[in-house]
C-alpha cells in the first residue's frame, strides 16, 4: 500500500516553537512555524542561513540535541498523529521508514567503518526484520544503489572511497531505502560542483515523482526552488513570513524579505553594475526585536512594524503574508 494512504495532508505544522539555551541564555531558533505538506507535493524552505530552517527539519525527525534544548511546543501532525507526543521508540520505528532526511553533509552522515551497502541494508532490516533476511537486505541494497547510479561492484566499498558528489548518492540511497512517505532534504548540494548538483538534484525530484513521496527542500538557492517545488515558505528568523505557490510568489511576492531575496539574484537579461543585496544582518535570535523581526532592514518599515505581534494575512489565493504592508508591496 502506498504510504499516504489516501491523506490529502501528510503534514501539518501548527505553532511550532523550538528555544535553545546558549550559556544560559534562551535562543529564540523557531517561532510559531505553521505549514502543511500535500501527499506528494514538494516544499521549498527558502531563507537566509540561521533562519532556522534546519531546526524546522530536526524537529520533525526529533533528532535536536537533548542537552541544548529548552523547549519545544506545536503540533507536528503527520499522517493524522502528533509525532511530538508519541514516545522515542515509535518515533524511531517512523525514522528512517516513513519519515527520511538527507543531510548537508555525507561525510557525517554516514559511517566511515562500514561498507555503504551494509548501511542501507542495516537500515532495510531494521524496520522490516519478519519480512527480510540479512542477505535479502543487502540484495535490495545493491539495488538502490544502482537506482541512484552506483554501480554494484562498488556495494561493498567504503564512504572515504566515493567522490563527494558519489557520497551525496549513498545518503540519498539511504533516505529512501524504506520508500519513507515524507522526505526532507537540507541543503543536499551544498558541497557539489554545479554538474553533480544538477545531477543529484534531478535524482531527488526523479524519486519524489516516481514513488509520490513528499518532499521538504531546504536551499538557498531560488533557481532551485522554481525547477522542482510545488510550493515555498520563506523562512526568517524563526518564522514563515511568506508561503504559497510556487508560481504567486514568484510572479508577485508581497514580503519586502522575500523581494529582497529576488532582487538580489542576477538577471542575465538585464546590464547591472552591482546587484541589490539586502541592507543589514538577520537578527540575533537572543535578542529579537520588537514587531517584525525584519524591520531593522525594511525599506518600508513603519511605526506599525515596530511593536505588536504581526500576523499572517491572505494576499492571494493560498497566498500568506507576515507584513502590515502586504496588500500594497504585492504588485
């Protein structure tokens, strides 16, 4: 059965709040993130780095270090139950299966002592032990290699062995060993010349597409974004200040943030001295300031912008925005 099983939500995100403690002093890293995921759609979590994109994604495979962690509150509904409530050992039986991450980097994600066959089918048998024999296991493993293009002479090799873009193949072998319905993928091309990025990047949306997983896409990257997302979330100081299609975001983005971001990228069309980068530093998390947090940027700050909460207001069709200015920067 495919693992959706027939949910038009396969994630849902509500009010979700992570606070760290760096020598005693809170770390404001997530603040009051609401999404949802679509059963085979793809999201972009787009922003700055310490945005808090990567906590979004480690707090969904409840992987954040114990010991830093002050708190964490929402709801992270997936396939209609609470993954924050349920104990570790059904959130372990989750990952890795239906819920699956491929890091930044390969070299710290996988284990130097073992052959990468072996770490796939480790993976394979653990969450399938009555179905699969060890040496089934390691058979499907040379399989998925081969899927994402490693040859299977090379299964029983070791990670110091692969080039850095053929290392980022075996995590994403790993990912999706246990065909997970949820897939997030942070930065999966950070360290790739931009051939292997292409390539890996086409292998990830080639496997959403194939096996309808959902995937959650965390990048940098704009062109990244409008080649294969569905639909983005722009991410800035531990809050979405803008979500919606793919397409309305592009064509008409209302955040100043967000238009910040597309003025900066060059245009090839277009005979410029200097691009237009966005004015000023994210904010400290230990210290937010008041309002928006972007405000101490914004070309269009007012009064209203520096106090009270600002909240999401619709601008569009399934189009969200955090500015009080919303209506008028959307053109």
């Amino acid at each position: 059965m495919d693992k959706t099983e027939n949910i038009t939500e396969i994630l849902s995100i509500r009010d979700l709040v992570v606070r760290y403690t760096s020598d005693g002093v809170p770390v404001h890293a997530v603040n009051g993130v609401s999404f949802d995921l679509a059963a085979g759609k793809t999201l972009g979590l787009v922003g700055e780095t310490g945005a808090g994109k990567t906590t979004i994604a480690k707090t969904i495979m409840r992987i954040l270090p114990d010991h830093a962690v002050k708190a964490v509150e929402g709801q992270i509904i997936f396939k209609g139950e609470d993954i924050l409530s349920i104990p570790e050992k059904s959130m372990r039986a989750l990952r890795g299966d239906q819920i699956a991450m491929i890091f930044q980097d390969p070299m710290t994600a996988l284990n130097p002592v073992k052959t990468v066959a072996s770490q796939i089918a480790e993976s394979i048998w653990l969450h399938h032990p009555e179905g699969i024999s060890k040496k089934q296991a390691h058979e499907k493993a040379v399989e998925i290699l081969e899927t994402v293009g490693i040859s299977a002479d090379r299964a029983d090799e070791y990670p110091h062995q692969f080039s850095g873009g053929m290392k980022q193949r075996v995590v994403i072998a790993l990912a999706i060993a246990c065909k997970p319905a949820l897939l997030i993928a942070d930065e999966p091309t950070t360290a790739l010349d931009v051939t292997i990025q292409a390539q890996v990047l086409d292998l990830i949306a080639q496997i959403s597409n194939e096996s309808n997983t959902s995937l959650i896409l965390i990048t940098h990257d704009l062109g990244v974004v409008a080649e294969i997302c569905d639909s983005v979330a722009v991410v800035y100081a531990g809050q979405i200040v803008e979500t919606g299609d793919k397409e309305d975001i592009f064509d008409r983005p209302a955040h100043p943030y967000t238009r910040g971001l597309f003025a900066s990228l060059p245009v090839l069309s277009k005979d410029v001295d200097r691009l237009s980068p966005i004015d000023g530093m994210p904010p400290d998390p230990t210290d937010l300031p008041d309002g928006c947090s972007f405000n101490p940027r914004c070309k269009h700050v007012t009064e209203e912008c520096r106090s009270g909460e600002i909240s999401m207001t619709q601008v569009g069709a399934g189009h969200f925005c955090r500015c009080c200015q919303a209506d008028r920067l959307r053109v």
